[in-house]
C-alpha cells in the first residue's frame, strides 16, 4: 500500500484528500500546510495525522507519494525536494509559472526515477473523454474549428488564495490558471500547436479580479481552435465544447448537461436558491488520482506525461506572451 | 407609395425583403435579374414586370431599388441606380473590395440618394434591447466581446470567388462586426484572422477565427465558419454575442426564439424560429427613410467598416500578422 502526503489543505487540497480515500492501492496518510489551522481542520474531518512543518513529510521514510497542493509559484521547489527524496509526485496544474522552472521539474523527476504527474484533470472529465472518443471514431470526420469555454466567478477561496491569484506574476491569471486545461485537452486531440493568438485582461483588470482571454490556436494539423477563460463571470463553473468538423458536429454545454437541478423555496420570497449537484458514480479526482496511483504500481509513464504537462504550459505561455506583445507567437 | 424595383434576386434574403416590402405596402412595380427564370418567377410572385436589361427599369418611375445581385455586381447596379436617381438598399456584403464600397459611397452622396445597407440584425428586439442596456451601463465598462455567426455552406455563387469576392469570412463577418461597431460606437483598428477550407471541397474559405482590437483597448473574436453541418444541423446557424462586462456578463442569441421539431420523415431535428422578422424592421427603415428624408439609419459608410473587417481578415491570413484599419 503507497502511502500519500499532502502538502497544502486549501482548495484544491481538500478536493484531492477525499478523493485519495477512494483510489485503489493508496492511503491517504498525512497532511501538511504551514497554516495550522488548515491542516488540523481539513485531517480532522478525515482522521488523519496532520503537520504544520510540511518538510516533514519529505523526511518522513514511509510516505511514497507527496501531493503538491500549493499555489503555482511553489510548485518547482517542492517538486525538487521530492525528487531528491526520492518520493513520487503529483502537482497542481499548472506545472510551474515559466518554462526554465517547469523543465528543472521533469528534469530531476526524471534523475531521480520518480514518477510525476501534473493535474490536468480535465482528462478524466467523462464529457471530455467521450468527446475525444467521438472524433476519434470519426464521427464528425475532419475536424475544421474546435470551440471550448471554461467560465467562473474570481477564485476566491480564502483571501490567501484570491490575493495569488489576483498576481499576475503568480498565477498567469485565466489564460495560465484556466485555460491551461483546455489547452492540454486540446493538445491530447488534436496534436501540437503552431502558432497562438490572444487577448486577455491580465495585465488590466486581474488586480481588480477580473480576468477574461480569447485565444485563437492554429495547430501543425491545421485545426483552429479558439478557447474562451472567463474570471468574469458571477456564478458556477460553465465549461462548453464544440467540435465542427467536415462530416458532423459534437456540441456539449455544461449547463445543459446537469443530471439533477434543485430549486428551494427562500422563506419569505418566490426566488429560489438553485443548487445543481454532480452525480457521477466516481469523480473526475478520484480517476485522475488512481491513474497516478497505478503508474507507479505499474511502472510506467503516467498520463498526461511530464512532457505532456511542459507542452501544454508553453501553449499557455504563447498566448500570455501574445496578450501581452498583441503579436503572433509561434511555437518552436 | 412608393414604387420600387428589385435589382436581382440572386441573394436569398431579397425575397424575404421583397415581400417585407409589399407588407408595408410599397409597390414593387420592376424586376431586373440577369437570371431570366428568376427574374420572372420574382416579378410573377411581386405583381411586377420583368426587364431583362437593368437600364431599362431604371427609367421608369420608381424611387428606390433593392440591390440583391451577386456581391460582385453591387457596385455596378448601385451606382447606375444612383445615377438615375433611385435610393439604394444594398444587400451585404456592400462590396467585394474597398475601391467598389467607396465608389458607391460617392456616386449616392454625388446623386443626392440613399444609401442603405442591409443589416437586419440591428432590428432584432434582442439586440435593441442589448445595445440600451449597454447604454445604460448594465454591465459596467464593457471589455471584450465574443461573437459568432455559423453558418451552412451555402453553395451556389457564393464559393464562386469572382461573384461572391470570398467565402465565409466575406458572407459572416460583417453582420457581428456591425452588430459590435453599433452597440459599442466604436471602430476596429486591428484585425487578426485564421483563414482556411476545411469543411467542404472547394476553392474558397468556409472557416475562420477573427480577433479585432477597437478603440479604447475592448477585443473581439468572431467565428464565421460554415461549419454547421448541411445536412443534419437542426438550423441555419447563428447570431450569438457575449459581452464581458466590469460588473458582469451577457448572453445575446438573436435567433434563440426556436422550438425543437423531431418529425419521423425528416430523421433530424429541425429548430424554427419563431421570434420577429427582422428584415420587416430593416426594410420599414428604409422606406421610412425616404418618405420622411432622413439619412440613411445603416449607412454606405456602415457597410463599408464592416467591409473593412472582412478585406483586413484575408489580408492578415494570408501575410500571418495582424492588420491594421482603416487602409491608408
């Protein structure tokens, strides 16, 4: 049994605790995060050992698997100390705020013969999964212009978390933090990116915690695709798809894809508070855990590979340097 | 009433505008097309007489034409028309270059008529309806828009480059790009497009990706492919509008107002559209326009920014960098 410590009890760490305790093969057995109170709150409610000295856990002889739940601009430095420990890694996307750092990681995961793994975890949304099978079994033939959308409120967390990412030289705003998702999705269809164009709000409004991008993306294929990343939208996330090609179209939008929609009567008013829960057996989390979870049983490159992780950054790199320069970037 | 005379109905949209026409009780009273079974089929459906040569119409006693040629001859039936005097509403795109646009922007101003160009989207409630609530600051500072307007391929002279002047990025982008300029009150200064064929074997484009830049730092995407599959898509395509906005965003369908039809002979689902006919609103304007002798509501020059989008996307595409408007 591979046990596991995490490093960070914010958002995205307490996602990957609960669904830790549902991959195969693995125990969850400790968190770490600087804020005490973080981790002894988030450990509690799964009875698990906490810790506020998160080097611990690298010294810690029987932990097999460290997850990086941190904000971006630690991820190269903890990345590092599990390598030279020796421990497996699994790291928040995306992979780290710049190319120079990003290369290091995989670099020394590579020496060190770890696994690592980087949570482009829109791989294992089954809509994602069955769109990329469709076009692969041809049903919409040659594939002319691709569409996707990925809006949001501002990540606002904790304070901490909305302070990083309202940084832009932390977080790469919408176009490094968002749609980096898309862009490595993207890339898993339809191959390598040629060139990028974008624009974004980045570098006027994420102080004020708006961010919006367009990003056009012409791949080696030939393929156009155009990815929308929104911080400007009050409400849930609303992820949309579609993929137009010479024999057929596939067209998803999350919003008209809900299994169940609440609506609950406020005392006092006719408005309703709306609720729309995910049902799904096992959670996109859980799969993309145990995938990581079974690379290293099985000895073999997980997926997204590292190299995968670094392509899908330098995407998202070109059209932050597009949105910033209002050029054409072309990838090497 | 006024008489008017139809200068081809080559472009789809003319009958629709035609019979818009007679609703509001103008008298078509003269068909020209150089097709002669359509130019008969049209004057038979109008109540009107046919003329095989266009000249010949413009000497008879009507006051304004409706310009529905193949792109590439609007310049030339506008500007004849202007020169006998008739008021002009010219189906889009208004031109296939910026010389033949400019070139019927003078001959009406020289000839004292109007110049109306065919916009209809403008008339769709929804958009009134967006571009007041844009006015009234609902969404705070408006900072980017996402536009598209999809298409089916739709064959005839429309992939014929000498008649049509492009493909789907001359056919969809001016009608989003004018929708943007209007609502906004402001102008694009740069244009980045992709460019390609890959939908359909032929010689022109049928897909794109345009970016614009306007005045005052707003950007824009437009997406004006014929990628909605010929023979399975429930509908047309589309007119959708995403406004992002300081204090938040909003969705603008204009032909959202559909049921879903499933019918055991058709094996698809179909949409109609039952929301208003915005044609009735453009044409209304127009003879509005010259009964009460004001300028034109969608100007020559409207038709010619928009126009200008479309001429800086293929340049853009073809040297791979954006391209700056207006031309020199």
């Amino acid at each position: 049994m591979l046990k596991v410590g995490m490093i960070g009890a914010g958002c995205i760490g307490s996602l990957h605790s609960a669904n830790w305790q549902a991959v195969k093969g693995v125990k969850l057995a400790t968190i770490a995060d600087i804020n005490s109170d973080k981790a002894r709150t988030l450990a509690g409610k799964l009875g698990l050992r906490w810790t506020d000295d998160v080097n611990s856990v690298f010294r810690d002889k029987s932990i097999d698997i460290v997850d990086i739940c941190l904000p971006t601009v630690f991820h190269k430095e903890y990345v590092l100390k599990a390598a030279k420990n020796k421990k497996h890694v699994f790291c928040e996307k995306p992979i780290a705020r710049n190319m120079a750092d990003a290369r290091a990681m995989v670099d020394a995961c590579k020496k060190a013969d770890i696994k690592f793994m980087v949570g482009h975890v829109v791989r294992f949304f089954r809509e994602f999964i069955k769109i990329k099978e469709q076009i692969e079994s041809g049903a919409v033939g040659k594939v002319g212009v691709v569409r996707t959308s990925r809006c949001v409120g501002f990540p606002r967390f904790s304070p901490e978390s909305t302070a990083w990412y309202s940084d832009f030289e932390k977080s790469g705003g919408v176009v490094l933090d968002l749609l980096a998702h898309d862009f490595d999705w993207l890339r898993w269809c339809f191959g390598e990116v040629e060139r990028v164009y974008g624009r974004g709000l980045a570098h006027k409004a994420l102080k004020e915690h708006i961010d919006y991008a367009l990003v056009t993306l012409r791949f080696k294929s030939g393929v156009i695709a155009h990815a929308e990343g929104s911080w400007a939208e009050p409400g849930g996330l609303k992820t949309a798809v579609e993929v137009a090609g010479d024999k057929g179209l596939i067209d998803f939008k999350s919003d008209g894809a809900k299994p169940i929609h609440v609506s609950i009567k406020q005392i006092g008013s006719e408005s309703a508070a709306v609720e729309t829960p995910a049902a799904a057996l096992t959670s996109h989390f859980t799969l993309e855990l145990q995938e990581f979870a079974d690379s290293i049983i099985e000895n073999r490159l997980p997926t997204p590979s590292p190299e995968d992780s670094m392509k899908s950054l330098q995407v998202a790199l070109a059209a932050l340097e597009s949105v910033k320069t209002g050029k054409v970037v072309r990838l090497r | 009433m006024i008489k008017i005379g139809i200068l081809s109905f080559a472009h789809m949209h003319v009958w629709s505008y035609a019979t818009c026409l007679k609703k509001l009780g103008a008298q078509i009273t003269g068909v020209y097309d150089d097709d002669k079974m359509r130019g008969k089929k049209g004057a038979g459906q109008f109540e009107a007489k046919y003329f095989a040569d266009y000249k010949k119409l413009l000497s008879t006693d009507i006051q304004a034409v409706v310009v529905g040629s193949e792109n590439s001859r609007h310049k030339e039936l506008t500007v004849a028309a202007a020169r006998a005097g008739k008021h002009v509403l010219c189906e889009k795109p208004m031109a296939t270059s910026i010389e033949d646009a400019r070139e019927m922007i003078r001959a009406c101003e020289e000839n004292n008529v109007k110049l109306q160009i065919a916009f209809p989207c403008r008339y769709s409630p929804a958009a009134r309806c967006v571009k007041q609530m844009l006015a009234d600051n609902k969404l705070g500072k408006i900072l980017a828009i996402k536009g598209t307007n999809h298409g089916r391929m739709p064959g005839g002279w429309f992939v014929e480059k000498g008649k049509s002047g492009g493909g789907a990025v001359i056919d969809h982008t001016v009608h989003v790009t004018d929708l943007m300029r209007w609502m906004l009150g402001k102008e694009v200064k740069r244009v980045y497009a992709e460019i390609d064929t890959r939908f359909h074997k032929l010689k022109i484009d049928d897909c794109a990706m345009i970016t614009m830049d306007f005045d005052g730092g707003i950007f824009a995407t437009l997406d004006p492919s014929w990628s909605r599959p010929n023979k399975s898509y429930p509908f047309w395509g589309d007119v959708t509008m995403k406004f992002i906005g300081t204090n938040g965003t909003l969705d603008l369908d204009l032909f959202n107002q559909k049921t879903t039809l499933y019918n055991e002979e058709q094996l698809k689902a179909a949409w109609t559209y039952w929301g208003d006919n915005i044609d009735f609103g453009l044409v209304k304007s127009f003879l509005d326009s010259i009964t009460d002798n004001t300028p034109s509501p969608v100007s020559g020059y409207d038709g010619l920014k928009a126009l200008e989008v479309a001429v800086a996307a293929y340049r853009s595409a073809k040297i791979k960098k954006p391209v700056e408007v207006p031309f020199k």
